[in-house]
C-alpha cells in the first residue's frame, strides 16, 4: 500500500467506528524515526523505543524504528546526562512517523526543546516533513513552534500547555491526543501510552494488548480522538 495511502486510512479507521482499518505488516512496515538531541528527555524517548522495539520483534518486523539525529549521526547527551550513540541522521523520506520527544523545555539558555525550537532552519525542515508527527510530553511544543499544533486538537506537559494554547492549538486535557495526522501525549510518562496508541493504531488492538502483557503494564489516561 502507498505510505500516504496508509496513513490516511489508518486515521479514519482510529476516528469512525467501524471504519476498516489499515494494519502494519513484516512486508509493509511501519517507519518510526524517534528523534534524538542533547537534553532530550530519557524517559520521553525510551518509553516509544521500548514499546515499538518489543512491537517489532513480536509482529515479526511490522515495525521499524530508528533512532535519528536532527542533523549529522553522533553522540547525544540526555537531560541526566546518559550518552547515546545515534547512527543516523533525520531523513524524512525514510520514515512514516516521526516521534518528537521533550526535554529542557524550561531551560531557556541550555540544551534541549528551547534550543531547537531557535533554529529556525530545522523548523523548516520539521513543517515541511511528509511524515506523521508525534509529540511527547515538551516536545510537543517543538511542533507548535514548527506551525504544525495551530489550529489543531493536541496536549503536552502540564507546564507548557498554557504556552501550546497560546501559540494556536485547542489543548486537550487527555493523556493521548490524536487528531488523525497528528498525534501527541501529555507527560513525561506518557510515551508509554502514545506509543501503545500507535501499535493499536497501526496494528491493532491485538498487538498492542500483547505488549503490554509482556511489558506488564495497564494503560492509563483516555485516548481523545477527533
């Protein structure tokens, strides 16, 4: 199936009951990038690894995720200072999804949300992405400052939802929001739950009670969907 094709299918099977829904499979994967800089929150960006990871191994490859820099591969330095290793760079042509994590996003002179969110360069290169972006927690606020939350149902961390309103979007008090090629999660914990979305999402409810048995964990929180 086309990728566009795809994604738009699977936004109207998640918004109209009953509506046929599109399905990731081993010979049509779902592309994940998860994009990595320094001050990048960890639990922001292991949360949708760990779930989409475990997703790919149990689907038998219907997901793919990587991990990316937002410029040249290299080492990346998180907000408690873990060291990661990114071997590649963001290339939008490879991917479906693009996973925006938070971090830093009160730290206005240090590395993190802030610091992208003043590279006016990458933002147009985020607006212009031909992908389907998904916000954690603060990173949600790198997409608004990119113009892709104005006028849209989104949410982010509670600390910054007065600043996501201000900047266009209806915010929604709901641990996952996805307004059919948007989707974003309130909270630091919330890639849990957006990530598990996502396998419902793209590969059904099936899949996604799957791994949360094996990860042995309850969703919580309500899925708001336009």
């Amino acid at each position: 199936m086309e990728r566009r094709t795809f994604l738009r299918a699977s936004a109207l099977s998640a918004g109209i009951a009953g509506a046929a829904s599109a399905t990731a499979s081993a010979a049509n994967p779902l592309r994940v990038q998860v994009l990595m800089f320094d001050g990048v929150e960890e639990q922001d960006f292991v949360a949708p690894v760990e779930v989409l990871g475990l997703a790919a191994k149990m689907s038998g490859g219907a997901v793919r995720t990587t991990q990316v820099t937002t410029g040249k591969p290299g080492m990346v330095t998180c907000t408690y200072g873990t060291k990661v290793d990114v071997a590649h760079g963001w290339s939008p042509d490879d991917a479906d999804l693009l996973v925006v994590p938070g971090g830093g996003y009160l730290d206005k002179t240090g590395p993190g949300v802030r610091k992208l969110i003043s590279d006016q360069s990458f933002l147009r290169r985020l607006a212009a992405a031909d992908v389907l972006p998904v916000g954690i927690c603060t990173g949600t606020m790198l997409l608004s400052a990119a113009g892709l939350t104005r006028g849209r149902n989104a949410t982010t961390h509670t600390g910054a939802k007065a600043d996501l309103a201000a900047q266009g979007a209806t915010v929604i008090n709901a641990r996952v929001v996805d307004d059919g090629d948007l989707i974003t999660g309130g909270g630091i914990t919330s890639g849990l739950e957006v990530a598990l979305w996502l396998l419902e999402r793209f590969l059904g409810a099936q899949t996604a009670h799957r791994v949360e048995t094996v990860l042995e964990y309850e969703r919580r929180g309500t899925v708001w969907r336009r």
